[in-house]
C-alpha cells in the first residue's frame, strides 16, 4: 500500500505517538485521534477529540486508507468501563473503519492467547475474534522497550528509586520484549506490504522476568535487591487496594497476565515482515546508554 491517510487512535499513548511520528516522516497524512491533544503533532498531521467508546470525532476517517486502533484503556475505575471502552470502543472504531473502506489494523499482544486468565489478554483476544483475518491485521506486539514511557519505564524507575525488585511467582515467567522502534518499524513494513492477519512482533527467545529486572539494574549500575513475591497473596491484596480506589504502579489483573504468559514463536511473522528485531539486551543497552548512572555494580 502506497502512503495516503491513516487515522490513529490512541495517538497521546506510547506506541500511538511514536507511530504517528514514524508515519508522518514516511509519507502518510496522519490523523490522530486521542483525548487530550498530545503536546506535539508531527508536521502537517491534524487532532482529532476520540474518547471511547461515546465519543469519536468521524471526520477523522472519512478518505482514510488505514486505520490503526492503539487506544486502550488500562487503568480505568471498574471492570464494567473496561468493557465499554476496550470492547464496545473497538467495535465502534472498526464500524468507521469498515465504512470508510479503510485496511484496519488493530494493536493486540501477546497476551492474547486461550489460556489468559486477565482481561487484559482476554479483552484482546475477544477483540481479534470480531476481526476477518483476509482483510484485517493484528499485531499482537512483546513488552514494549521504551525510555519514555510503559510498562518497563516504570520498572526501571522503580529499580533507580528503590533498589528493589518485586519478582512474582518466583520471577521464572519468560517475557519476549521489542524495542519500539523495531515495533514502529513493523507496522510501516506491514503497511507497505499490505499485510493482513496475524502477526507476532518480539524477540523470539525472550528473557526471564527476573533476569530482566537484573540486566536492567547492571546496564544502570545500580545495586538490586530481589523482593519475592507469591502470586495468589499479592493479587488478593492488589484486589483489596483497587476495590479501595487506591492507584498502584501494578494492578491485579497485570499478576494474571504475568501468571498465564507463554512463550510465542514470531519466526514466520518477523519473515513476513522481514525485519530481525534486537533482543532485550540490545534494546536495553541502546536505552539505556544515556542514562544518568549511580551506585555500585551489583
Ligand atoms: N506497552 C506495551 O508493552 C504493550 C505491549 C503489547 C501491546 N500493547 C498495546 O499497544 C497499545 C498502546 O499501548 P501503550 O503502551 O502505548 O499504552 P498507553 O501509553 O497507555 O496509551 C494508551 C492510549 O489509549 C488512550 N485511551 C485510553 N482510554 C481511552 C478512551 N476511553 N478513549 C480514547 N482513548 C483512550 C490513551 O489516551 P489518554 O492519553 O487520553 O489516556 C492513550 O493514548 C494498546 O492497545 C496496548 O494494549 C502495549
């Protein structure tokens, strides 16, 4: 598919604005579509107000050629706006789509899977079983690896403040990272080769999440204690905290996603796409070369 319009929801998100940035500077004429107009637009791309599922700016995908759907809403007040948001929003979001006769491509992950016990990876798969996989593509992406933002950001800022490593279950869960900009990259090949279906898009070996936890503490060069955790107390306990409103860095059902990863195999995905993306000791060692430095080598 040559570059023209593609709209992007969840554009002030992590992967939704680095997504816009990447292309933008490859030719597309983005829209992106988010709550709150993110701080910065790349150059000649146009805001458009999205908050799922009520409320969506339609202009935004009148023309448009794709449609990549990124928004989803993590840390909403109950499992009932969940829904709404991430199921009856993504439903609403491919209604547009299918209208404007755009290739939709919805962002999942590798959590998606028949064993997930969250409803993080079961709002995802339940999203790809709505989809037809001759027109439609899903990206079902690792741990994103990013400096700015995420899941590991907020590890590794843990690592910096505390020292400390919460590891859950014994830590031995395998987590298949990619860089973000390896993953940016992938949705420009996808697009380019108007790829549908389902592709996976991580590091094919992974890492365990403790020895993430360590290689990240030895790139900073910080000292780390290991706090380990049982899984079924800690996620009663998450539980208790978010029936009391109280807003912690984890929540209970990121324990159940944690709790039922599997290793996938990216190979003939990766193939598809032609890309060979760094493992996490690249990934980490690019974001982390800059970083401010301080205490000992473990
Ligand atoms: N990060 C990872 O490691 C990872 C791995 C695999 C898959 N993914 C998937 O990648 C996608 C992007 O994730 P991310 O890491 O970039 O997350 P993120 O930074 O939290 O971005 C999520 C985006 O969704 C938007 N959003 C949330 N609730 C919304 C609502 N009700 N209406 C409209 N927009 C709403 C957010 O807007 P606001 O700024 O207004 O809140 C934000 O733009 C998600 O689908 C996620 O499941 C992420």
């Amino acid at each position: 598919m040559n570059p023209g319009i593609i709209a992007i929801t969840g554009a002030s998100g992590l992967l939704g604005s680095a997504l816009c940035a990447r292309l933008a500077a490859s030719g597309w004429r983005v829209r992106a579509l988010s709550r709150a107009r993110p701080a910065s637009l790349p150059r000649g791309s146009t805001h458009h107000a999205c908050d799922l599922p009520g409320s969506i700016d339609e202009s935004a995908f009148e023309g448009a050629h794709a449609v990549i759907h990124a928004a989803y809403s993590m840390r909403s007040r109950g499992r009932e706006e969940d829904r709404r948001t991430n199921l009856d929003g993504s439903a609403r979001v491919l209604h547009l789509a299918r209208r404007a006769k755009a290739r939709f491509v919805f962002v999942s992950s590798v959590s998606a899977h028949d064993a997930a016990q969250g409803f993080y990876g079961q709002s995802k798969l339940a999203v790809e079983h709505t989809l037809d996989p001759e027109r439609d593509l899903i990206i079902r992406p690792g741990l994103i690896l990013s400096k700015e933002a995420g899941l590991f950001a907020r590890m590794r800022r843990t690592i910096s403040t505390t020292g400390l490593a919460p590891l859950f279950g014994g830590g031995r869960q395998i987590i298949q990272t990619i860089h973000l900009d390896d993953l940016t990259l992938a949705f420009q090949r996808a697009l380019e080769l108007d790829l549908t279906g389902t592709l996976t898009v991580c590091e094919p070996t992974g890492l365990t999440i403790r020895d993430l936890f360590l290689l990240t503490a030895r790139l900073e060069r910080r000292p780390l204690r290991i706090v380990p955790l049982p899984f079924g107390p800690a996620i009663a306990a998450l539980r208790l905290a978010e029936s009391l409103r109280l807003r912690l860095p984890v929540s209970s059902d990121n324990l159940l996603g944690l709790r039922s990863m599997r290793l996938t195999d990216p190979v003939e995905s990766l193939r598809r796409l032609g890309i060979t993306p760094r493992d996490a000791a690249t990934s980490l060692a690019d974001l982390l070369a800059d970083a401010p430095r301080g205490g000992a080598a473990p």
